[in-house]
C-alpha cells in the first residue's frame, strides 16, 4: 500500500526484530497505525521511538528502607534454622 509499509520492513528500517515493532503497535506506541487483518500497516514517515525499557538489570526499588520488610513468622523461623538470618 501506497504510503505504508509492513513490520518486516519496519524492523529492517528500525533495527529491531519483527517482534518488537509488533509489540510497539500493540502497546499504541507507534502513531498512525492501522491493523490490516492480521498485519500492521505503519505509515513510512514514523520514525524509530526511543528504547524506553531497562536495559542495565536495575530496577527502581519502591521501598527506600530494606529492612523495612515484613515477613511472615513461619518463613522467618525457617530462614533462622538456614542461617540466612543471624539469632540476635
């Protein structure tokens, strides 16, 4: 089609797997795209969009304080008999 182009040719053009621009189109991140049965039609003028998923293995921690965690007595008496916490 005239102004469009398919996932494979996106993914040669982005530099990424066929897979993932796939994965861009379902999560709504590439603009203009069209389903056409059970391929995507992406227009050829979008451009390639910033990686936004961790690449480094870190992840955000949503707790600033460890030792704030609570476990539950059964699984801190069997983590005291491994030794993985010391007997105060």
């Amino acid at each position: 089609m005239n102004g469009y182009m398919s996932a494979r040719e996106a993914s040669y053009k982005w530099g990424v797997s066929e897979s993932r621009v796939h994965k861009l189109c379902q999560q709504g991140l590439v603009a203009d795209v069209k389903r056409f049965g059970r391929s995507w039609l992406i227009p050829e003028d979008v451009e390639k969009l910033a990686d936004t998923r961790i690449k480094s293995g870190k992840y955000i921690k949503t707790q600033s304080d460890p030792t704030d965690t609570e476990i539950c007595p059964k699984e801190e008496q069997t983590a005291r008999e491994y030794g993985y916490i010391k007997q105060r």
